[in-house]
C-alpha cells in the first residue's frame, strides 16, 4: 500500500460530499445551503424526496460499476475488461427492452429485478464457455456476446419505433426521476461490492502477476476466479438494473485509480469506487443544469467526459494502462 | 525427506507426450541442475513439481508427503518456482514485486508484520537491489529485472526453490552473480535448489547433482563429473564437446565444439 494513499482517499471522498451538496442545492430552482438543510432536517421538499435519492443513487451506481470494473480487470489481468465490454450491461440491457415493451409502464418496479436477471443470465454464458481459456479469449466472448445482444436490442428497437420511447432514455443511462425505491435496491448490493471487493482484494493481488505466479504464491484460483466474477457481475448488475446501460464508468475509473493509488487492490477497490461515484454523480448534475428543462442523460455525459479521455491517455501513451 | 518424482506421465495434447515415465529424485539440501535439449521436458517438470501442472500418471512427494495432500498455502512456503519470462504489471515497483513473495504469509487483509519486512529487505540485499526498490520493472535492465524475479522467490522464504533458466538474458557477470547466489543461499541457508540451465557450465560448475534429460525419459543423472563427459554429452545434446579438468577434480569445464552434422542436433521448439 502506497503511503499517500490515505491523503488522496480522503480528498477524494471529500471531493464526493463537496458534489452531494452542490447538487442537492441545483435543480429546477436553486435551493439555498440553508434550505437544504432544513429540508433534510425535516425530511421533506424537494430536496429530500426527490434530490437526495437521486444523488445516492448516482453514488451508488458510479460505485458499482467501478468496482466491478476494477474487479474485471483483475481477473482477465486485461485493463480493457469492463462490464460493458463484456456483455453484462447489454444482458441488462435486453431484459429490460423486452420488459418495457412487453409490459409498458406496469412493469415499473419490476424493472431492476429483470435487468438484474438479464445481466446474470448473460453472465452466466459468458463463463460457461470461456471460463477454461485463456483471458483474451474470456474477453473475445464477452465482446461476441455483447455485441450480439446489442444487435438483438437495436432490432427490437427499431420493429417497435413508436412504442420504444422509454426503453431508449432507460438504455442511454439515466437517473432521471430515481427515488428511495431505487436507493433500496441498490444499496445491499454496493455493500456487498465494496465489502467483498475488500475482502477479496489481498488474496486477488498477486493475479496480476499472471496465473502461473498467482499459483505458486498460493493463490487457489479455482474459488478465487468464480468469486471475482460473481462479485463483478453481481455490482453492475445492480447498478445497470436502476441507472441503464452508463458506460464507459467501469473501463475508465478503474484504469484512472489505478494510475492515482497504484495497482494493489486492497486500495483500487475503495478509490475507484469512490472515482466511481464522483464521476457518476458530476456526469448527472450536469446533466440537469446544462440545458434545463431539458435533461441530458448521466450515460450520455460519462461519455462524452470519458472518451476523449481515454483517447487522450492512449496518446500520450503513458505506461501505466 | 526430500523431493522425489515417481514415474511421472504427462503430454499437453493427447498422443505427444512430454514425460514419459521419469522417475528422478531432488537431493535435500543440494543443488541440482536439470540439463537436456529443448522440448525434453525441463520446464514441464519444474511446473509439475510446484503443482502448476497435474501429472497424468505417477506421483510426487515433498517431505515425505504427496504433493496433492498440501494445502496452496502450505506448497508456497515450501517451494519457490520462477518461472521462465514472468510479467508483471505495468507501474509496478520492485520492491512491490518483492513483497508479493509475502503472500502466502499473510492473513486475509494482508497486513505486514515486521518478519515480512526483514525477509524482504533481505531479499533485495541479497539481490543487490536495495537502492533500485522505489524504481518501476519497466524501467530496469534485464538483469536488474531478472534478479528482482529473483527476489520475489526468496522472499517467499522456501525451504525449496525452483528456477527455471535464471541466467537467460544477463550478461557473464550477472549469471555469475546469479549463481554464486544460489550457491550462497544453498550454503548458508541449506535451501535445496532446483535449475534449468543451459550452459553445460554452470551445471559443471554450480551444481552437485545433474539431470540429464532426453526425449521426457532420464537419460542419466549423477555427480557433474559422471555427466561431463565427452560420451555423454555428445550423445544427450548432439555436439562434439571438449571436457577438460578444472582445478577440482570433481567440477570439469566442457566447451561444446561443434554439432555433430546431418540433423543430428537440430533443435526441436521448446514446448510452452
């Protein structure tokens, strides 16, 4: 562990309050700090019923999605594995299409549950039949599988053009009109990744060292291997299944903590997933205040943020992907 | 008590075998070079020896003990494996590499205790690496690179170390470096010491017990003088060999000459 780490971790979750309260205090009307606090106070406004979840549940999806992430890229040893590459945002993404238009609005609470049940089922092939190869190949069958279900989404999309309004804001990202339903089902799961993340991350260190050398240090990969991606699985699910398909989150936080902390996990868990719902929760509050009434979708933000950021890193070239 | 290997069978794919029957038997406390041409299976039974890979038949025993019955933790703080050309990540440092060694020690948070940090200030003295820890992998030469690799075996603080070609790609001075380390840790320490070398010399030399293998089988083993001789060689690697006394009588230099012509010793792909 890298000395500064505490200093850098403790700006960075201050950085995430700082964030919290800006945004609860913009919106439609701006409401004063003392406002704010008042309405937290007494539980109530707009602040409290309508803000609050909101910025929760950026914090949490951001969170989510970077430690699953991170948690990927250990277990390929791939700093382009990412749960959208990988097919398990997609596999969310399916269920949910099918569900909004099989369903309409009258499947509302329902939504999270089948997206995470797409994910998983998604998932789930993806192990099946890539498990027992090499990394790259774990990945190639991800991609295949991604971009099969993409294929099967965009069809579905465009057969049912009039009614696939709201299937399409959902797959572009967004955590417009999120409420304490969503923060509900969100928050065991972001326990469960930022807690297993830290639970697993010494044992999973030496995995970046390669197979062979994990082995001889000790390391049973056999248990460890499926339980990284259950964990890995398990976070963007849950976050694909409230917030949609927000990519670019699980690729890009992890690589960027890990160039700001170094690559032991036991720090990259906690400091991408914070990264994580730093960036989420600043991609959404943009979203609100750049061109209100109108809202751009928090999905659509993180990459417009994160793609020139990533083709900036790659050309500079710097070492440390 | 030591490490022996019973008629071991193995093959990548199915009809090639690598190993095929080899029995051998790793004296405790030595160090014993594992020579042969390349394909003949010296990687394969390294990594069968540290469990990387399962034998389809036969067995091996450490201590007295079948391999299968030792825990992952257990097997890494008894034996050490470098392997041929190990990567490690981009960024990291050296003394980071290192103190992976510490691995199988540690508890579930991985918490440092003052024993992991003495063994791997060791580790880096020993290695000559002290000043270079903070400097990261990439930014070594391949020397410095090799005996941070190093390192991170001793680290793991085994009563057994297995290295696989440590003297590829460093110059004469580091492989004698290299060498005269493990001939160090051998005598110092007692560590039994396992190597795949290529140069009939640091076999001859470094070594007090010789593997010679051929085909997968054992073509011969024994004292560095019962192998370095002109028949043997010139039979396990297809090359006229000069042998000639060194100043112990027990330690013979060989110089390989020439081949011996028409196919005799083309070199067969080292299998992965």
């Amino acid at each position: 562990m890298r000395r500064d780490f505490p200093k850098k971790f403790l700006v960075l979750v201050g950085l995430v309050a700082l964030a919290a309260i800006f945004s609860l205090s913009v919106g439609a009307t701006d409401t004063p700090l003392a406002a704010v606090s008042e309405q937290l106070r007494e539980r109530g406004g707009v602040v409290y019923l309508f803000r609050l979840p909101r910025v929760l549940s950026a914090i949490l999806v951001g969170l989510c999605f970077a430690i699953s992430g991170t948690l990927l890229q250990s277990l390929t040893r791939n700093p382009l594995a990412s749960p959208d590459l990988l097919g398990v945002t997609s596999g969310g993404g399916l269920a949910t299409v099918v569900a909004i238009l099989l369903g309409g609005s009258t499947i509302g609470p329902a939504l999270p549950w089948l997206a995470f049940a797409g994910a998983s089922v998604v998932a789930g092939i993806i192990w099946t039949l890539g498990r027992n190869s090499t990394p790259q190949k774990f990945i190639l069958t991800g991609v295949a599988l991604s971009a099969f279900t993409q294929a099967v989404i965009t069809l579905l999309l465009v057969t049912y053009a009039p009614s696939a309004a709201e299937a399409m804001i959902w797959l572009k990202g967004s955590l417009f009109g999120r409420g304490w339903i969503h923060v509900k089902h969100l928050l065991p799961w972001a326990i469960l990744s930022l807690g297993g993340g830290l639970a697993v991350a010494h044992t999973a260190n030496p995995l970046a060292l390669g197979p062979n050398v994990a082995t001889s240090l000790g390391v049973r990969l056999s248990l460890l291997r499926p339980l990284l991606w259950f964990l890995s699985v398990a976070s963007a699910a849950a976050a694909v299944a409230v917030a949609g398909t927000i990519g670019f989150v699980g690729l890009l936080v992890p690589h960027l903590a890990r160039r700001m902390c170094g690559p032991d996990l036991r720090t990259s868990v906690p400091f991408s997933g914070f990264l994580g719902a730093l960036f989420v929760l600043v991609a959404d509050t943009l979203g609100r205040i750049i061109a209100p009434p109108l809202e751009i979708p928090a999905g659509l933000i993180c990459a417009f943020l994160g793609a020139p950021y990533f083709g900036f890193l790659l050309w500079k070239g710097q070492t440390r992907i | 008590m030591s490490l022996k290997a019973q008629s071991l069978c193995f093959s990548y794919l199915p009809g090639t075998p690598i190993l095929q029957e080899l029995s051998v038997q790793i004296p405790k406390g030595k160090i014993t070079a594992l020579i042969g041409r390349n394909g003949c299976g010296k990687s394969t039974l390294l990594k069968l020896l540290n469990r990387l890979l399962e034998p389809e038949s036969g067995s091996i025993e450490l201590e007295g003990k079948n391999l299968k019955d030792y825990s992952s933790r257990e097997l890494a703080r008894t034996l050490a494996h470098l392997s041929q050309t190990p990567t490690a990540p981009e960024g990291l440092t050296v003394r980071e590499l290192v103190e992976f060694g510490r691995h199988p020690y540690k508890g579930l948070l991985g918490r440092t205790t003052s024993k992991d940090e003495e063994t791997v200030h060791w580790a880096l003295r020993e290695t000559s690496l002290v000043e270079l820890e903070n400097r990261v992998l990439s930014a070594l030469s391949g020397g410095q690179r090799q005996r941070a690799w190093i390192a991170l075996a001793l680290a793991q603080d085994t009563e057994y170390v297995l290295l696989d070609e440590p003297t590829t790609y460093l110059d004469i001075a580091h492989q004698l470096e290299v060498l005269e380390l493990l001939t160090r840790l051998n005598e110092e320490q007692n560590k039994t010491i396992v190597m795949v070398v290529h140069d009939p010399n640091h076999a001859s030399q470094y070594a007090h017990h010789v593997v010679a293998l051929a085909g997968g089988k054992l073509f011969k083993e024994g004292s560095p003088k019962e192998i370095f001789t002109p028949e043997v060689i010139q039979s396990l690697f297809g090359v006229q060999p000069l042998v000639f006394p060194g100043e112990d009588p027990e330690k013979p230099w060989c110089v390989p000459k020439a081949t011996l012509g028409t196919g005799e010793s083309s070199v067969e792909e080292e299998v992965p």
